[in-house]
C-alpha cells in the first residue's frame, strides 16, 4: 500500500527552534524542499477517482446518494469529523495526475469527532484534491467543519491518506447521521459482504406450467454465502428474496432500499448472466434464468451515485 511521505519535505531545525517556527518550516519544506521522488511518493494520498464536490467551507453534502456514502465509509479505516485549521497549496509539479480545475492541498486540521477508527489525536494532516471556483481559485476552507474518510499512514501518527482525492466531504447534521447509520450496518454480525462475482445459476422447475425457480449463487470476498431466488408460479407474480446463509429460503425477501445488502446488490451484480457463470439445464431453462436474472435487477433499481465510487 502507497503512503504519503511528508517527512521528505521538512526542514531542519536548529535546536533552538520554537514550535510555531517548527510548524511553519513543515509547511515551508513540504512546497518549497521536496523532491520530485518524493512528490510522486505522497500521491498515494490521492486516487484519480471521484471527486466530491466541495463549493465553499460550508458546503452541504446531504445530496449525495447512499451509494456514495456506503462506497467512501466502506472503504476507510477511519471515518472523523474535522475543523480545518490550515491550507496549504501545493505547486504543480508536486501534484501528478491532478484534474483540470483542481488543486491539490495539504490541510491540517482538529479532530472534532471520531465516528470511526483507533483513537487519534487532536491534530490530523492530509492531501486532498479540491475544485477551484469559476476565478480559479480555492474556496475558503479554513474553519470548515468536514467529514473525512481516509487510511492510517503506518508509522506516521496524525497523518492520514484520503480513500480518493475527494474524500472530504462539508459536514452536516443530517450527512453524519447517515454515516453513521451505514457504520452500523458495515459492523453488524449480519453484514453482507461485498459481491465478487455471480458464480452458479439453476432453474428448476415445477410440476405446473409456468411454475419454477431460479437460484442464483454469489462468489464474496469473504466466502460468506449469499444467494438470490425467484419464484414462478401460476398466476401470480414472481417473488424473489436474499439469503446470507448457506440456505436458499422461498420466504427469503427482498433487501430494502438505501441498504448495505441493497447496495451490495444493485450496485456490483454484473448487468447479464456472465459466460463464466455455471448454468446447468435446457435452452429454455436459461432462457427462464436469464429472465428471473433481469427481474431481479429491475426490482433493485438503479445504483444511483454523484461521485465516481472508491477504487479499492
């Protein structure tokens, strides 16, 4: 794993030095001394992917959708909500891979609460890419009150490293809540776990006409069972529901919008039956697979995001 390295860029103190001087010399050294081998070694602080759109110190996140919140809380070992205390712009030739109409900075900030992750300090750094404003200049962050979802740096305390280069997102009442709501759901014992693959699909039908069912079984990334089944039977609409045991249960039910099961779901089935997928049985059993398959989709709805997911 890539982890920043900010020590490259620190200036030497002499041991007479004060502590508002030795901050300030941090800060100096990391735009001013640091080397082009050590600039390409602090990106592992940013991904290319998403960006969240920060607009101004206040911006208000409650637009982005559940399945932009699961993919930043899902993937991040510390979750805090932040004041920002210092901004600090780096030059471009210490921003490889930086998007048009970004800037890519270093913020120091005070931890204000830590809805997730091992204890920290108060103070906390990190890189973070952010939109400039139609004049082409930063937005006023200082003060800030941000949500950020990073990764530890080992051996660095109080540095941490965004999941992507947006991963700090304007703090809300309402945006914390469903953070939170998500956190719970991810450190259940009944989580979901997260969709590899649909690996095996079987229909098997019934006595009657138009009577049968579809078992789908997915490859996760834990080995932990999942398995969705579709019921035909004569007359009535298909049914379909999830399993997270190694039974594949009729009265399964389907997972409840905005959920992690949900999200799981919608959000990583592929969009077809794969050609790598086991499928036994006739032409016209897979012709009735392929159908319940795409049911199942429709009654999922779309995985709806504002943001590019995290790239894990």
């Amino acid at each position: 794993m890539e982890t920043p390295s900010y020590a490259a860029g620190k200036a030497k103190m002499t041991t007479s030095a004060t502590r508002s001087t030795l901050s300030t010399l941090v800060i100096a050294g990391l735009l001013s001394s640091i080397s082009a081998t050590s600039a390409i070694a602090q990106q592992g602080a940013i991904r290319a992917g998403g960006t969240a759109a920060i607009k101004s110190a206040t911006a208000v996140s409650d637009n982005l959708t559940y399945a932009d919140l699961a993919s930043l809380t899902d993937s991040a070992e510390v979750v805090v909500r932040v004041q920002v205390r210092k901004v600090t712009r780096l030059k471009p030739e210490q921003a490889p891979g930086l998007k048009p109409g970004q800037a890519r900075v270093l913020i120091e900030a005070r931890t204000t609460a830590l809805l997730f992750g091992p204890a920290m300090g108060e103070a906390v750094r990190y890189l973070a890419d952010i939109p400039l404003d139609a004049k082409g200049k930063l937005p006023k962050l200082v003060k800030a009150q941000m949500l950020i979802f990073a990764r530890n740096v080992a051996g660095r305390p109080g540095e941490l490293r965004l999941v992507d280069g947006g991963a700090q997102i304007g703090w809300t009442t309402g945006v914390e809540a469903r953070v939170r709501a998500i956190l719970a759901e991810l450190l259940s014992a009944e989580a979901a776990p997260r969709i590899m693959a649909l690996r095996e699909v079987l229909f098997v039908p019934g006595n009657l006409a138009d009577e049968g069912e579809t078992q789908l079984f997915l490859q996760t990334e834990n080995s932990a069972p999942v398995s969705l089944s579709v019921i035909r039977r004569p007359g009535m609409d298909r049914t379909w529901g999830v399993s997270l045991s190694e039974i594949v249960d009729q009265a399964a039910r389907p997972p409840m919008r905005d959920t992690l099961t949900w999200y799981r779901l919608a959000c990583f089935l592929p969009r077809s039956i794969p050609k790598g997928a086991a499928l036994s049985g006739s032409e016209q059993e897979h012709r009735a697979a392929e159908e319940d398959y795409a049911f199942v989709l429709r009654e999922l709805g779309e995985c709806s995001r504002t943001r590019a997911p995290v790239i894990r």
